[in-house]
C-alpha cells in the first residue's frame, strides 16, 4: 500500500503519518481548489496589484488558471476515489469548493448582504499599482456592512463574508454527515 505522501503531494491532506493505518483519526474533509481563474489576479481583466505587478498576459494566465485548476481537482478526486479502500474504519467526504465559489460568483444576491451592490468583480483592499514606476498605489478600502457585499477581500483571497459562507459549508458536513448540494461523502 503506498504512503499517503505519494497519494497526496500537495500540503492539503493529510501528511503526517507514512501508513494509512497508523492513523487515528477516522473522518476526514477534503476541499477541491476554488475556481482561482474568477479571482481579480487571474482574471483576464486583471490590473497591477500587490500580488503581481509586472506585466503579464492575463488572457493566458486566466486560461492556464482555468486548466491547471479543473486538472487539479479531476486529480485530486481520483486520488480520494483510491484512497477510500485503503481505509476500511474512514469516512472521507469531498467539499466542491470550486462548485460553491462558481455559484457564489455566479450568483452574489444568494450569499451577500443585500444592503450593498453585489460585489465579485472587485475587492475589499484594492491596491492598483502602476507598471513601471515608483508611484505610490491607488488602494481602496471597504468598510462597515459594505465589506459584507465582496467575494474577494483583496486580488486573491476570499472576503470575510466568503470565508463565513465557507465555514458554514463545512459546518454542515460535520454535523449532517451526508451528501449534500456541496458534499459527497465517499466512504
């Protein structure tokens, strides 16, 4: 039976023990990878900011995004799919935090404050920079409730809101422990 290490190479499963069965803990939740090509840095529409400021092809860095995120999650879902045998006391359930997000994105009025203009396509800290010169960066904050009505706190991570949106998903599989419209559970 190989290692989990060579089951798992990215650092988010479990990796602390060479043998499955030398695990004790027997429930684990997985998360696919967020649909990194809507975030404001790998947007095809994407500006200069504290996360990347040099020039760049932001068609291709959306594309590329977009393909190396559904390989990874295809990949990750085989390797959980192989690794439920291997673990007759487990139970392994897989979070589609790339369906979650896609539908977060798609459709804001069910998930932030309505007090506020839905907000996907910006951020909460914003910070343009300028290409190619020593300017200090425009960056905008938002405050208060208005924060509540972002996906993204900045060109990369996801608001405080989302987070919370996140969270609760979570919650819910640990406490329901069936399949749900975010959740399957694999064993």
């Amino acid at each position: 039976m190989p290692p989990m290490r060579q089951l798992f190479s990215s650092g988010n499963a479990p990796s602390t023990t060479r043998r499955p069965e030398d695990l004790v803990a027997r429930n684990f939740v997985m998360q696919n990878i967020l649909p990194l090509d809507l975030t404001i840095l790998y947007s095809n529409c994407s500006y200069p900011n504290t996360c990347w400021d040099l020039e760049r092809n932001t068609t291709d860095w959306n594309a590329y995004m977009k393909e190396l995120v559904r390989a990874g999650n295809e990949i990750t879902s085989l390797m959980l799919e192989a690794l439920v045998p291997t673990l007759p006391d487990a139970h392994i359930a897989s979070i589609d935090s790339y369906g979650l997000l896609a539908d977060m994105y798609n459709n804001p009025q069910n998930y932030f404050n309505p007090t506020a203009p839905h907000n996907i396509a910006g951020c909460i800290n914003s910070c343009v920079h300028t290409m190619n010169s020593t300017a200090v960066s425009a960056c905008t904050i938002a405050n208060g409730t208005g924060a509540d009505s972002f996906l993204w706190y900045d060109e990369l991570h996801l608001s405080q809101q989302s987070d919370r949106i996140v969270a609760r998903e979570m919650t819910a599989v640990m406490t329901v422990g069936k399949d749900d419209q975010w959740t399957k559970w694999l064993s």
